[in-house]
C-alpha cells in the first residue's frame, strides 16, 4: 500500500453506552444492563441481557422499573462524558 492512500476504520460497539458502563464499573459484567435518558425518563442504551428480557430502547423507565428490578437490570442513569472519553480513546487507535 502506498504511504498516501488513506485507511477507514469503523468501529460498531454492541450497546455502547451499555458497555462503557461496564468498563466502568466492571461489577456490571455479569448483569444485564440498561442506560437511562436524562432525567432517568426512558432507556435510551441496553444490552443484549436486557433485550433478551424483553425490554426496549425507549421505554418508559416509570412503567417497566419494578419489573426491570425484579428481573435483575442494573439501570444507569447516562453519563455523557464517559462516552466522549471512550469515543475519543477508540479516534486514538
């Protein structure tokens, strides 16, 4: 390859708040999780624990809570600034 063709990456991240809460709290490993709008309204991230449970991006965090609790969810409220650190670190590679 010649030094001035131009590679792209593309890095697809499954649920990727859903995973940046995981490295950051690697407690979260083993439990299914979902990210939560500002003002902890509705899911806006979940993993793939959290779909195979049933729950859906947008859903009202009011209504499926209790649920969500009985079933084991871990619910983070979103933390805008970590995902802009890790976003920045995977622009380094």
């Amino acid at each position: 390859m010649s030094t001035n063709q131009t590679l792209i990456f593309h890095f697809d991240i499954n649920s990727c708040y859903a995973s940046c809460e995981k490295i950051l709290d690697p407690s979260l490993r083993d439990n299914p999780v979902v990210v939560l709008s500002n003002n902890d309204r509705c899911i806006i991230a979940l993993d793939s624990e959290a779909k195979a449970l049933g729950f859906k991006l947008g859903d009202p965090w009011f209504q499926v809570e209790e649920l969500a609790t009985a079933r084991g969810i871990v619910a983070r409220s979103s933390n805008y600034e970590l995902y802009s650190d890790i976003s920045e670190r995977f622009m380094l590679v």
